[in-house]
C-alpha cells in the first residue's frame, strides 16, 4: 500500500457565486496539486463540503475528477455518512473507474457504542470493491474510534487497509501503533502534527492546507518519512500561522480564502459555511507572501 505514503490532499469542491460547483476551477486545482509532486488526492471527503452536495453532483464530480486526474496520481473517494445502509448502497453504486481506496469517515450524530462502530464499517467491508480508509475525527462526528476497534476491524477484514487519524489523542495513538497489523496504515488527518505523527510511525498526511501549499507540504512530509527530520523542522515550522489560519474561522473556508490569493479558485462556500472575515483574508494574505 505505499500508494497512500507521503502526501494525500483532501480536495476542496470550488464553487461559481451562484453556488453551482465549478468545474473549470476544479481541474485547476487538480493540475496544482499534481504539479505540486503530491502522492495522492481525495475526492469529496470534509474539506469538499460533501455534506452540502446531492448524490447528482457527487457522482458528477468523482467521474470529472478521475478523468481530470488520469491516473497521473493515486485517487480516494469520500463516501460516509451516518446511515449504515445509505452509505453501504452508495459504495454498490460507486463507479470505481480512476479510485484506488474509499475514506469513509466513523458515522456522525449517532454517537454510536463502539460495537456500533464495528458493525458500520463491517457492513462496508463486506461489499466494497476497493480498499477502505478508516477515518475517525471526533471533533466532527462526536464520538470516537479507539485503538481497540480499529485494530480489531485491522486483524478482521483485510480490505480496511488503514486510517486517517485525527483525534490528536497521542495516547490513542501510542496505543493503536503498538498493538496494530505491521501492514496496516496510520495516516495523519491533522496537518499541525503531521511530523510528530510520522516520526511515531504514521505514513504520512491527508491535508487540507495541502490544497494552497502542495509543493511545501509534502516536501515537507518527504523529509520526515525520509527520516530527516532536522531538515523537516524548518518548513514545519514555517507553516504553523498559515495552518492556523486555515482553521480559524473553520474548514475549508480558510483554504478557499487562500486559493482565491493564488488565482486557483474562488472562495465561495455553501451554507451552513461562511467565507472568512475581512481581518482574517488580510492574515492569510500575508502569510501566503512569507511563505512563498
């Protein structure tokens, strides 16, 4: 599976003034990211705002994106959500020309038990016809996968390959690279620890400010899995305001705000999402300046 080391990208979804997605815009970013020397790329997981899109755009959006891609990088799809069955039927009727893996984030709102937990993603295993990316980001879903679910779906069913953790819980984290199938992939799905996540074992990222910083990032992430992390702490460093900035007025509005400063995309996001304030563009403006 090292098709899922180093740099993966969660994708923002641009979208025109009026809302309609903007696929002009799309291919744009796609090209950035590709050029940028990321690994790999997902297709509508949080940062594309999956949750405002209906199952016509999806589906519209994953074929453009593959086709955009062209196998010129790796390619993941989003497909989650907080009923088991809906979600399972959505992977039956997913197209999987141009997709290598599915992230599917832990159910949302539910608050499901743990064995809940189990169950979800059993149901998924069982009729996938691509690996599984385990996502578990208690800060948006509002429960939390442990270490011991994770590894139990690890040792049950081969095709769960891995997880994108973001809990930014080191003790859950300890425990899960301890006790995990040496195959089995920890990625970081919290760009500020990505390096101190690597160097406890984690093969890289799925990032969000990799959208606006492709070529920084994973440069970055390449040093730390090359195990030079001296060399790494500089860039790592240099990227703690911006990052913060992508974050403080929610994701991905602060991306967006920093691909409409590099002519990439507007900065338009849908409802229940806002744009950043005044104040917070100028920041991020700014940083973007430094950083360059």
């Amino acid at each position: 599976m090292n098709k899922f080391h180093g740099t993966g990208v969660a994708v923002v979804t641009p979208f025109q003034a009026d809302g309609q997605v903007d696929y002009s815009a799309l291919k744009t970013l796609i090209d950035h990211l590709v050029n940028g020397g990321v690994e790999y790329l997902v297709s509508l997981g949080t940062t594309g705002e999956s949750a405002t899109l209906n199952k016509e755009e999806k589906k519209k959006v994953w074929e453009f994106t593959a086709e955009a891609v062209n196998k010129r990088v790796h390619l993941v799809a989003g497909i989650g959500g907080n009923n088991t069955y809906e979600t399972v039927a959505e992977i039956k009727a997913f197209d999987i020309a141009g997709y290598d893996a599915i992230l599917s984030a832990s159910p949302h709102y539910n608050k499901p038990t743990q064995e809940g937990i189990y169950q979800h993603y059993k149901a998924i295993a069982e009729v996938t016809p691509l690996p599984v990316i385990l996502y578990n980001v208690p800060s948006r879903t509002g429960s939390t996968v442990s270490a011991q679910t994770t590894v139990r779906l690890a040792k049950d069913f081969k095709n769960i390959i891995g997880i994108k953790e973001a809990s930014g819980n080191f003790e859950l984290l300890n425990q899960l690279m301890r006790d995990k199938p040496q195959e089995f992939l920890v990625i970081s799905g919290d760009d500020p620890i990505t390096l101190p996540m690597i160097a406890m074992g984690a093969v890289g990222v799925i990032s969000v400010i990799g959208n606006a910083l492709p070529k920084q990032f994973s440069d970055m992430v390449r040093l730390c899995l090359n195990g030079d992390y001296k060399a790494a702490q500089p860039a790592h460093y240099s990227l703690i305001e911006f990052t913060r900035l992508m974050f403080a007025e929610g994701s991905p509005a602060g991306v967006k705000t920093a691909l409409k400063q590099l002519n990439i995309c507007g900065d338009t996001v849908r409802l229940p999402l806002v744009q950043v304030s005044k104040d917070t563009a100028e920041k991020i403006k700014e940083q973007i300046a430094i950083i360059q």
